[in-house]
C-alpha cells in the first residue's frame, strides 16, 4: 500500500488540478528504471493480447502521443469501479488507469481500472 | 453620461470603446500583469522567438525550427502561411491515432543527419490512415483565457441530442485519457501546458521533462546517431517560459468599427451565428488576477459541431471526420485565410463552407441582403 500512495496522488493531481507543473502530469512512456515506484499511465486501449496478458495503451501530451507497452500477472487485478472484470473483457477504445511498474522485462501492471466512458457514472 | 463614465472616458481615453478596458492589440499581453508577470512574458517570447537547430535538439523530424517560425504574421502569436499535414485512421466509432505507425501528424521535414541515415525528406505518411488533413496555423491569442473556462461550462453549452432542437447539436470532444479536451482543431487537447508541451515535441522534435521521448519516424525508432543531444532537450524553465508568454498573450480588443460592423454584430446574432460561436466565455479562478474570473470576447463554446462532408477530414479522439471545434475568432482580423486548412480566400467563402449542423446558419446568412451581408462581415473584420 506503501507503494501506491505516490500513484493516486499523480492520479489525482491528473484529474484535479491543472494548475500542477508538467513534469507532474507527464505520462510518457520514459524508460523507468525505479523498481519500487509506481507509473501511473492513463490512456486509450490501443490493444489487447489477451494469449499474453498485456495491452498497449495510448498515452501522451497534446499532439505527442506515445503507446506504453504494458503486461499483467495472475495476481493483477482487473476492475471496473468496484467489480472485478476479466483481462479479455478490455476492448480498444477502453479508457484505463494501470498502476506499474518496472521490471527487467518491461512494465507489469499491479493494478488495472478500466474508466468509466466520459458523460457516464462511475 | 455619468459622472462615473465620465471619469472613466477622461481618465483612460486611449482605451477601448467598448467599457472602460485597454486596447489590446494583437500580439500585446493581457491587460492588467504585474511587473513580474510582464517580465515572464517578455522571457517566454524570446523562447517563442527560439530558432532551433539539430544542436539544440531539433528533429529529427519536424514540421519548424521554432514557435515563431510559424506563429509570425503580423505579429508574434499570430499566424502562418505554413501548413502541415494530419492523418488518422476511422473506424467508426473507433478512430486510432496512428502512434504505432508515427501518430497524427505527420513531420514534413527532416534533420540532415536523418536524411543521410534513412534518405527520406519528410516522414512517412501512414499507411493505414483513412484520411489525411491539411492544418493551417491558427492565431494563439487570448488561449491563456480559453485555458480558464471551467469544464463544466463546456459541457453545459453541450446539447447532443438537441434537445432543444435547434439542430445544432455540440458535443465534447475527450483525451485519450478521458478529461474533457478543448485545444487544437478536434478539440482533443485539454490543457494549453500540454498542447504546448506536445507541440514541443510534435512540431519541433524536440524533448522536453514534459515528454522525455522522442518521435518515431513512421513507428520506427530514430537510428543510432542521427540525434545528437540527449534528452531532455529543453528544460522545464524553458518549457515554462514558453507558457507563460502563451498564457499571458491577450484577446486582441474588437476595432471599434463603422456603424455598419456595429449592425453586423447584430447581423451576426440574428442569423444564428452566435449558437456556435458564443460572443463571450468566462473564466474561472486562476493565480493569475489578469486571468481570473475575465469575461472575453471568444466567439466558440469549445465544442466539437458537425460541419458536413465537404469539410471532413481525420477523426480524432471522439472527433467524426467532419466534426470540428468552433473555431474561437478572437484574432480574426490578422487572418488572410480562413477555416481548418486555410482553404476559404474570403470571410465569405469560409461561411458558405460550413455544413451539416450550421446549414440552417449558412443558408440564413445567403438569404440575407446584400447590406446584411456586407454588414456582418465588416463586424467579422473588426474581431
């Protein structure tokens, strides 16, 4: 738990004050190389390798858009709001939170939150 | 006349006619900055003014060599007679923004080194885009002011459905992260530091600590060597620089105008013109007093409108192909040419190429006398 802390305040710093410096808002896709830190990504779901457990996720900054590479294990949990969802159940075009973080082999998704779609509630 | 407006008229004569407001001209800064906040503009122009090279970080695509390179005419934060190029890929109701083969836009030139490295003079185009867009360079004036009006003044000038059956029917557009977007041509970015960090990267290739990677070239990476500095090639003072000069560059004040530009602004509002184009936006609370709670002249609701196929191009976010935000028309008067692509010679012709929601608007404006219509457009002129 120790861990997500610094992630939901870089979350809610994204959604409620963009007053914040860009270097708190940016979400690209730099090499990490913090094991212990959580990245923070939230995008579009670009797409979905259900076979491998991982997706890519369009992040980005105005027109600078960048795809983030992102696995998951059996222990990540997959939710929508408060009910947990299968992996495959993400489709493109989904919006989503993944809390990560580096590995020797890329990101690895601890946690996934599929968003609700804009104009719908939670 | 009051005693009051008297004073006002007395005191501040050089001022605008409309209320008792300094002139701003285009290019000047909001009325009303502090010493500090002027001297922070004043450091972000020459950033604008910045013409970069491979050696400061430069490509190794690119669309200019720097803010002003484009946003020049006839004044700095003005416009262009650059163009560049967009492409997206629908498929409906999915539009996929082409990262992995480059993203949507498309950089038109190339460091020398590249060049050597892969012979290539631009990047290249998409080969799964269904659509390719031709991008004029707009004016950034009073985008400090759009950057302030609340979100949930967006959504409420919203009407999908058309409710009210006006049939005009705005919706907003989102980022890829869902917060509701309000910048660029689709509306898709949401905040000016991010539209301006973006365009860092997305117009100049060059790295910022806002986005610490470069872009491909067409998906690929960069080959070894072509790109000299390491990144970050601008520092987050640079960056911040370069907003604060946007942020503070003021809404160009409306000429005051002949009698007949007066009864155009009438013109203008009786045609419907104003639906879309709202004459006034407000902003909400900011650090900043030049900024905060300022009612401006910004002719859009931030929406996205249905414009009709003869002016469709890219999708983008949630943006249909022929969806386009409400273009703010503060500034307009430095403009040669009009809408998206620049494509309309004459304030004329811009109107007659709007469609799809704005038909009934359009045909109002072509069933007008030839007074009404030479009215409204010497209003236009004056904004």
């Amino acid at each position: 738990m120790k861990n997500r802390l610094p992630g939901t305040l870089l979350s809610l710093a994204l959604v409620c004050s963009p007053a914040l410096p860009l270097t708190v808002l940016a979400q690209q896709p730099a090499p990490p190389q913090d094991t212990t830190q959580l990245y923070v990504y939230t995008g579009t779901v670009h797409a979905v390798q259900s076979q491998t457990g991982s997706l890519d996720l369009i992040t980005g900054m105005g027109h600078a858009l960048r795809l983030v590479h992102i696995r998951t294990l059996p222990a990540t949990q997959t939710m929508s709001g408060v009910a947990t969802i299968r992996f495959a159940d993400l489709a493109p075009g989904d919006k989503l939170r993944a809390d990560c973080r580096m590995t020797p082999s890329g990101l690895i998704a601890d946690r996934i939150e599929k968003l609700p779609a804009p104009g719908q509630s939670p | 006349m009051t005693r009051g407006l008297r004073l006002c008229a007395l005191t501040l004569g050089g001022f605008a006619f409309a209320g008792c407001h300094p002139t701003v001209k285009p290019g000047d800064p909001l009325p009303g900055l502090t010493r500090e906040q002027r001297a922070q503009f004043d450091r972000g122009a020459k950033v604008f003014d910045t013409v970069f090279t491979p050696e400061t970080g430069l490509g190794p695509v690119f669309n200019s060599v720097g803010c002003a390179e484009c946003h020049e005419d006839p004044v700095r934060g003005g416009t262009g007679d650059e163009k560049e190029v967009h492409a997206t890929a629908f498929q409906p109701p999915l539009c996929d923004p082409l990262v992995e083969e480059g993203g949507f836009v498309v950089q038109l030139a190339v460091t020398p080194a590249l060049k050597a490295a892969l012979g290539i003079d631009s990047e290249p185009f998409p080969p799964s885009a269904t659509a390719r867009a031709v991008r004029a360079t707009p004016v950034v004036f009073g985008r400090g002011l759009l950057d302030l009006v609340p979100d949930s003044a967006i959504l409420s000038y919203a009407d999908p459905d058309d409710r009210d059956h006006d049939g005009i029917s705005g919706r907003v557009n989102h980022f890829v992260d869902g917060r509701v977007g309000r910048f660029g041509r689709k509306a898709f970015v949401p905040r000016l530091a991010e539209f301006n960090a973006g365009a860092f990267s997305a117009e100049m290739g060059i790295t910022s600590p806002a986005v610490p990677t470069e872009e491909t070239v067409g998906g690929l990476p960069i080959p070894p060597g072509v790109d000299p500095l390491p990144e970050p090639e601008i520092n987050q003072a640079a960056l911040d620089q370069t907003d604060d000069f946007v942020r503070l560059l003021g809404a160009p004040t409306r000429l005051k105008g002949t009698a007949e530009a007066k009864r155009g602004g009438k013109v203008f509002a009786s045609v419907g013109c104003d639906k879309c184009h709202r004459e006034t936006l407000r902003t909400g609370d900011s650090p900043i007093a030049a900024l905060r709670y300022k009612v401006f002249p910004a002719y859009t609701d931030l929406l996205l409108h249905d414009l009709g196929p003869e002016l469709a191009d890219i999708c983008l976010g949630e943006a249909t192909p022929s969806e386009f935000r409400t273009e703010p028309l503060m500034g307009l008067r430095v403009l040669e040419h009009f809408l998206h692509d620049g494509r309309a010679a004459s304030l004329e012709e811009a109107i007659q190429l709007h469609g799809g929601e704005a038909t009934a608007v359009r045909d109002r404006f072509l069933g007008l006398g030839d007074a009404d219509r030479a009215a409204l457009i010497a209003f236009l002129e004056t904004l």
